[in-house]
C-alpha cells in the first residue's frame, strides 16, 4: 500500500485540497474533523481496509500519522511517498 492512498483517502473525506501535506491532516488543525466526522471516518476506515479498530485504537486515531501508524500495526505495509512529507 502506497502512503499516497491513505492520504488521498483522508483528503477526499475531508475535502481538502490534492496538495495538503500529510503532516497537515491532523484534527487539531481541521475544524471539521469534529466527533461526528470521527465517527464517519473510524466507518469508513474499516470499511476500505476491511479491519476493526478498538475503542483504545480509536483515541489516538487524531492525525494522518496516527491512523498510518495504526494501520501498520494491523499488518498493512507503506511504501515511502515522497512528494508528501509528514
């Protein structure tokens, strides 16, 4: 799995623009990642992985890094993306 597609996936939820760097995409930095987006997100996350998160995973789930973070640790590899830096 490419980095770029956790990052496409997160600006298209978050309808940001295609350029956001990833080290951007962080809830204290997005005025609508509010717990009703989290919810939708957590949704859509183990939907598209086909994975489930636990209510301890699900709190530290704040940014870009944090969710890659987290997906890696359930096995999925990540291929270094260089034209989005963290």
């Amino acid at each position: 799995m490419s980095d770029d597609s956790l990052h496409r996936l997160l600006v298209d939820f978050f309808d940001l623009p295609t350029n956001t760097r990833s080290g951007d995409i962080k809830q204290e930095l997005l005025s609508n990642w509010d717990s009703l987006a989290m919810v939708q997100l957590i949704t859509e996350l183990e939907r598209r992985f086909s994975i489930e998160f636990d209510i301890e995973e699900i709190h530290r789930l704040r940014s870009y890094a944090e969710i890659r973070e987290a997906l890696s640790r359930k096995g999925f590899v990540f291929e270094d993306c260089p034209t989005l830096p963290a």
